[in-house]
C-alpha cells in the first residue's frame, strides 16, 4: 500500500493512467488491441477494473530459466471475483492493493460499462470478462510458492498464510494458454 501511494503522489503530475499490479501479474489484452483500444475517453471515468485470473502451478515442482507466461498456462477454471485496475492519478484520492478506495469519477469494465463497488470494504467489484484481464501468477512453481509463504504477506507486514493455504493453492486448474502468443515479443 505504502508503495502504491507514493506511487500517486510522484507520478500524478507525469502520466495520465496508471495500472496498479504486482510483479506477478500481467494485463491481457484480446489479441490486435492496445491499452488506448481500451482506455476510457469520457473525462468523468476516473478506473478501469479488469477481471483477474488466477494462475497455479500446472503440477511444476521448481523453478526454471523460461518466461512465467510460457510455463503456467494452467488457472483457475474461471475469473476470481477479484479485480485489479488502471486508474487516471489526477483523479485518485487513495488507492489500495487491488482497487483505488476512493477515486473522483466513476469506475468501468474494458468495454465502457459502469461497475459498481459490490463489498463494503470497497475490495471488489462485479466484472464480467471483456476483452481485458489481468493474468495473476500467484503460485507459480511449488518451489516459489514455498518461498513465497515462508517471506510473509507483502501488503501485511508481518502476517503469514495458514498452512492449509498451501493445499487450496493447488487445485482447480483448467487450461487457459491465452499468454503463450506473447512469448516471441
């Protein structure tokens, strides 16, 4: 968090849009798009949420030298109600991990339709496919995610996941290799 905001305070002045995931994370485009196909024109959208895809091991057990696109092309078999976001800095009052908390404007899907906040906490809105999404590469090899658990949470100092976390981390994939056609640029 501390991260994303410091984030809006250097770089408001310097860019329109900015997207908020972590390393291990990827926005997808349907092939032959770019990011202006999908970047809102009307000046009262502040966010665009896109859809998240949470990505698993596919039974590899360490890691290796290929790119994370090309060796987990296994994930859950659908979208996680969670989203992550692009959003216009001059209009972000406070941005979270997956969401800005409390934006000017109003927030969209990646074909222009409103989204509204469908949690109290201000975490999660509804977001039904699109021609976007961002591709979440959360477990990776069994070898990473070991190390992954034993460095603690990195938006929660000092907090760990349960061991039980370990088992449900592995399961549910189905194939969804959409990434592979980027791995020649």
């Amino acid at each position: 968090n501390k991260a994303y905001r410091h984030a809006v305070r250097r770089m408001r002045s310097l860019v329109e849009w900015c997207l908020f995931v972590d390393l291990d994370e990827f926005l997808l485009l349907e092939p032959g798009l770019s990011l202006d196909d999908i970047l809102p024109k009307e000046p009262d959208v502040s966010a665009v949420a896109f859809p998240w895809r949470v990505y698993g091991s596919g039974g590899l057990r360490n890691r290796d030298a290929r790119l994370t696109i090309e060796r987990f092309t296994m994930a859950g078999a659908q979208n996680s109600r969670m989203t992550k976001s692009i959003v216009r800095l001059k209009d972000v009052v406070q941005v979270e991990i997956h969401l800005p908390r409390k934006i000017k404007g109003r927030v969209v899907d990646s074909l222009g339709r409103t989204v509204v906040n469908t949690h109290a906490s201000g975490l999660s809105w509804i977001v039904d496919g699109g021609p976007a999404r961002i591709n979440h590469y959360f477990n990776r090899s069994r070898e990473e995610f070991e190390f992954k658990l034993a460095r603690g949470r990195g938006a929660f100092n000092g907090k760990f996941r349960s061991p039980k976390f370990r088992d449900q981390a592995f399961s549910g994939e189905v194939e969804a290799p959409e990434a592979l056609r980027l791995v020649p640029a």
